[in-house]
C-alpha cells in the first residue's frame, strides 16, 4: 500500500508488518495474521480489509463479513496473478500512481519471462524438523514461491510432488489417506528423496522457518557431498514469498543470484 502511494489510507496493520518501518510507527497492530482481533478491526470502521487465503484463516475472513466489512481475498499462486491483484487494488483506489506503478511491474515479469535463463535445479525448503527420519517441508508448482523461482532460472526439484497424508505416508512408501480438502501443496520430503533429486543448488528462506548457517551445512551433510556447500544459500524469505510490490526486488535479486550459482562448482 505505502509503495503504491496508497498508505495514507492504512488504518490498521497486522503484528508482522515491517515495511516501511517510519511510516508505520503510529499504526495500531491488530493481531497476527492467524488470530486478529476482530472486534477492534470492526471498531476501525474500515472501508476495505485486504486478506491472503494462504495467510489468514476462514473464521477471520467470514466473522469480519458477518459483522458487515467488505472484505478482498487474495489468493495468488502465480507471478502474474499477484500482478492482478496489485492491479485490482490500483483501481480500485482510482489512482493513477498507483496503477502506473503496477504497470511498470508487469513490464518487469514480462521482460523476466522472456529471459528464460538455463534451469538451475533447486531445492527450497521452507521448515525443517529433527527426528528419525529428519524431514524438510519444501513447495510444488501450486503456489507463488515455485513461480518467482521459474521466473527467475531455479526450476524446483519437487514441483511436481503432493503432500501425502499421514506424515508416514508423506516420508515412505506407506499408503496415503485420501486429503479430503486438504492443502497438498508442501510436502515433507527426507534426505534420501532429497539425494534422489539431483539438486544443482538449494536456497534457505528467512522465513517462515528461520533458516541459517548450520542449515545449509546440515543439507549438505544430508545429501552426501553431491552439492558443494557453496551452492546452497541462504535468502530473505520475503523475495520468494511475499506477492505484492516486493515482487520487482524478488526478480532483481534472484536473477543476479541466479547468475553467481551458475558460476559455482556444482559439487564437492
């Protein structure tokens, strides 16, 4: 909102809310994005509260329409879709800046996307949890992260893998529930099937698991010498998983990040 020149409206902002840090100092948090308090959102009179699917649950979205607040739910699981919906807010301010802003950020993914850099095989976890076996929770194609990662060179070693239920079935070859409206989207995968996966190169995000230096170490362990350490890197989590006007940053950084991993050793 602020980068679209749009922040004099923000009336209320979540407790994970960071940028621009002067700006938003007077604001009043109204919860996390998982548990808001609803009753003061309400209180605010709000003429719009913008929601993520991914992020904020079905309770909140429909307890804050029951209570007469129009709210916008976003959902997107591609670059151009996250483009959309900064499109729809742009009009929907009716601000020129605003949309002219988001033009010149469809023109950056068009440009990106006929780039089309070499693939580089990637893994990207997003959790990790200690255990026999150790497991990591990585994405596949249905989500916004395996886009910005396609758009910029890393094609994503598990696009294609499902999230099987139990946990059992998800690390083995034990039979799978049915999901039953489920989210099939990040899977638990183990070294072994990490290993499998020829990896040319891993990214670790800040976030939501806080990744760091012993990780990128412990990958390596994990996959046996077949990926030099310098290959695997740690990234800020908000270019791979925040689907606003970040996105511009996204391209620009992995792009270049891109083009230092293909000029690294491929393994050990």
């Amino acid at each position: 909102m602020f980068e679209l020149g749009l922040g004099h409206s923000v009336v209320a902002i979540t407790d994970y809310c960071i940028y621009p840090a002067e700006a938003l100092a007077g604001l009043p948090r109204i919860g996390g994005t998982k548990n808001p308090r609803l009753p003061e959102i309400v209180a605010l009179q709000p003429d719009v509260v913008f929601a993520n699917q991914e992020e904020n649950t079905q309770a909140a979205v429909e307890g804050l329409r029951a209570a007469g607040v129009n709210v916008v739910l976003h959902f997107p699981q591609t670059v151009e879709q996250a483009v959309v919906d900064l499109a729809s807010i742009a009009a929907l301010f009716g601000s020129p800046a605003a949309q002219q802003r988001v033009a010149q950020l469809a023109q950056q993914v068009a440009a990106a996307r006929q780039q089309a850099p070499r693939p580089l095989r990637t893994f990207v976890p997003v959790w990790y949890e200690e255990g026999d076996p150790q497991w990591w929770m990585t994405l596949n194609e249905h989500t916004f992260t395996h886009d910005v990662l396609a758009l910029c060179g890393f094609e994503n070693v598990f696009a294609a893998r499902e999230r099987r239920y139990p946990l059992a079935a998800d690390l083995s070859s034990e039979p799978a529930k049915l999901a039953e409206g489920r989210d099939t989207r990040y899977p638990r995968v183990t070294a072994a099937e990490i290993r499998a996966a020829q990896l040319q190169a891993a990214l670790l995000p800040s976030e939501p698991y806080a990744f760091a230096a012993q990780d990128a170490q412990r990958l390596a362990d994990a996959v046996g010498g077949q990926l030099a350490i310098e290959r695997i890197r740690l990234v800020d989590g908000s270019l791979l998983t925040w689907p606003g006007t970040r996105l511009g940053l996204a391209i620009s950084a992995l792009q270049a990040l891109h083009a230092d991993l293909m000029s690294q050793p491929a393994s050990k």
